[in-house]
C-alpha cells in the first residue's frame, strides 16, 4: 500500500521556517524544508492539519505559531464539529489546528494525535481514481466532497478536498497560480497528480 514517507515544503529561508515549526508546533522531523525562489500567488491549493485531543491543546499550538510570526487566518473558536483555529506560517504555508472535542478532558499538553495533509483538487473523482491507481487505499470517502486514504505507517494523513471548497474552509481566497511549494515523497513517487502536486521517489 502506498502512503507518504515525507512532506517537503518549499520556502525562501530554510534556517528561519525551520525555527519557526520547531517554536511553533514541536515540528522537526516530521516536515522536510528546502529552498525555493519558485513564483507563487494566492492560495497554493493545499493546507496542514494538527489534529489534537482537546481546546487547551489548540490554544497552544496556535499560541506559539502567533508568537513565534504565524498571522491568524481564522480565531480560534468553537463550531458544529469542535474547536479549532487556522494560522499562516511566515514562509506562507496556511495550517489549521483542530479537535472534535468541545472541552478539555485532562491537563493541557502540546500532543500532536495526528498530521493531514489536504489536496485541493478540481475533479474530486478523477484525482480518486489517479491516487487509486498509484497505489493509494481508500480510507473514507464523501462522494465527491472528500476522500481520505489510509495511512498506514506514514506520519502525514492525505486527503483530497475541492480546491474552492479547501480555501473556504480555511478563510482565504480560492485564486492562486504558480508553485504549490509542497512536494510530497513516496515509494511510488515520481509522478505528478492531476493538480499538478509533484511527489518524488522516498530516497530522494
């Protein structure tokens, strides 16, 4: 079964995002950085996601993203299906930091439970069918709303998402060109997806 083996993200000064992710979310070994002068606009068609157990953890991991340079997208706050809040990171990648829960149950803690990264695409079912056919197994999915794959062993979840339907989720515009800045490493790697996120062979 293929899943990701890494997350690389592009961005202008890999000694300052490398910085700020450890400052903000504990994050070191879990995202792979390099260097990129690529051009890009707007929203790059994709987010990160910190799932964690309760509202205190939330705040906190927002918190430190906002001191250490992140700007707040969306305040954190409670709706329909928990508590969450969404920051940019200065090198402009847009991370949400979420919990189904409504409540703190325990002690504040800075615990990850788990990593997502979301694909926007244009055709939901064509890029299910793509992601299938390179190996991927569907976990869960909505019709043509959303489609999660399974894991396995891989520290990153992938789950595709409209591309309009991503960007009002996290409260930006959905218009962007150039560059994703995000390449995504796998054993089945290298290919380029519908959307054109590139993913490249594990070793490299």
């Amino acid at each position: 079964m293929t899943s990701i083996d890494s997350v690389t993200l592009e961005v202008p000064d890999t000694t300052l995002a490398g910085e700020f992710y450890t400052a903000a979310f504990g994050l070191d070994t879990q995202l792979r950085l390099r260097a990129s002068d690529a051009p890009t606009t707007g929203f790059r068609g994709f987010t990160l996601s910190l799932m964690v157990s309760q509202p205190s953890t939330v705040n906190s991991l927002i918190g430190t993203a906002l001191d250490a340079g992140a700007t707040a997208v969306k305040p954190v706050a409670k709706s329909f299906w928990g508590y969450g809040g969404v920051v940019r990171a200065p090198d402009g990648t847009i991370w949400k930091v979420a919990t189904s829960a409504k409540k703190d149950t325990g002690p504040a803690t800075r615990q990850i439970d788990e990593i997502a990264l979301l694909l926007g695409v244009a055709d939901m079912a064509a890029s299910k069918r793509f992601y299938v056919d390179h190996g991927l197994a569907v976990a869960k999915s909505f019709g043509n709303k959303y489609v999660e794959f399974a894991a396995g062993s891989s520290p990153v979840k992938l789950a595709l998402y409209g591309h309009r339907a991503l960007a009002k989720d996290v409260g930006v515009p959905a218009d962007g060109s150039g560059s994703h800045w995000v390449v995504i490493g796998s054993e089945a790697g290298p290919f380029t997806d519908p959307d054109a996120f590139a993913w490249e062979a594990a070793s490299a």
